[in-house]
C-alpha cells in the first residue's frame, strides 16, 4: 500500500475478512470508480456498470473471504467484475449472429485483460489525485477532462466564467502534476476525453 493511507496492508485484509465496515468502505472507496470505468469498457452499457459493481462488492461483504495480499483482492475485484460483464453481455446478447461475434470479441478481450488491469489501475490513482483538488477544481478537471465537456458548457452548468473555467483547470492540472508520478501524470492525457 502507499504511504499516508489509514492502514496497513495485513490488517486492513484481516478486518475485511471479519466483517469490518469502516475496511468495506475504504476498499469500496478506492476500487468502486476505477471498476465502474472498467466494467462500462467491457460492456459499453453504462446503465448497468453499477449495479454489477455493486453486486461485486455484496459478495466480498457477504463471504467475509481471505484474501492473502492486496493484489489477491484485486486480481478477485477485476475478475469478478470481469466476469459479471460476460455474464451481462450474454444475457444482452439475442441473436446468434450477435452470440458468435461475442464468442470471438471474448477471446480478445481475454487477451487485453492484463492491459486493462494496468489501465484501471492507473484510472484509480487519477480518481484518487482528482478527488483530492479543492472541490470546485476537482469537479472542472472531471467535467473537462472525464466527461470531455468543452470549456463554455462548464461555465454554463457551473455559472462560472469561460476564463474561471480555464483557470481551474490550469491550477488543476499543476496540482495533479505534483500529486501524481510523471508517468501517471502523461497517462492522464492519454486517457482523457478531449
């Protein structure tokens, strides 16, 4: 775990596996955006990306299971997440033409599942760094760079000013500059909506 989080690898895994709300939310907290992205990649259907990341987190609370180390719950939040967007695409699926094009896309997304890993575990750094901006900074950095909204529709929703807008972003992204490491930092772009 990085430093400066409020626990320690063993025990925040030991008060998980008995139950611990206060571990719950935490491991909820860091993982639920980073999952939400992930599951909506593999599903394109971002109306159900809650739900089966919610329901993800239900079987962790429900089982009380042992998880050896930080990347065991991981790998078991990936995966099941994972999984549930098969099970979901199938169950989306209704023509067989659709069914075997599935069959085949799954293959590829097997493949790319490692790279995807990395990419939400990048996406979870971000979130972390962006939730960490002052609240109206961190909103404009989301609004802008997350949701891909132009400068003058921020403004509008916000009832800012165009260079307000600029501003923020400006302060945003050198703040992001020194929170994430530089390698984090030009992943951002890369993964942003412009």
């Amino acid at each position: 775990m990085s430093t400066g989080q409020p626990y320690k690898e063993k025990e925040l895994l030991q008060l998980l596996e008995h139950g611990d709300r206060d571990a719950f939310s935490y491991i909820f907290r860091e993982y639920y955006a980073a999952l939400c992205v992930f599951a909506e990649k593999l599903t394109g259907a971002p109306e159900h990306v809650e739900d089966i990341v919610e329901d993800v987190f239900m079987k962790i609370w429900a089982r009380q299971q042992h998880f050896q180390d930080l990347r065991h719950l991981k790998d078991f939040l990936y995966k099941s997440t994972r999984n549930a967007c098969f099970d979901l695409i199938r169950r989306l699926e209704h023509s067989r033409e659709r069914q075997a094009l599935f069959l085949q896309s799954q293959k590829q997304w097997e493949a790319g599942a490692d790279l995807d890993l990395v990419r939400m575990e990048v996406y979870r750094h971000i979130y972390r760094a962006i939730s960490q901006l002052p609240e109206q900074c961190g909103k404009i950095i989301r609004m802008g760079y997350i949701e891909g909204k132009p400068n003058d529709e921020i403004a509008s929703e916000l009832g800012l000013s165009i260079q307000t807008v600029k501003n923020q972003k400006s302060r945003g992204i050198a703040l992001l500059k020194l929170r994430l490491p530089p390698e984090y930092f030009a992943l951002f772009f890369l993964f942003s909506r412009f």
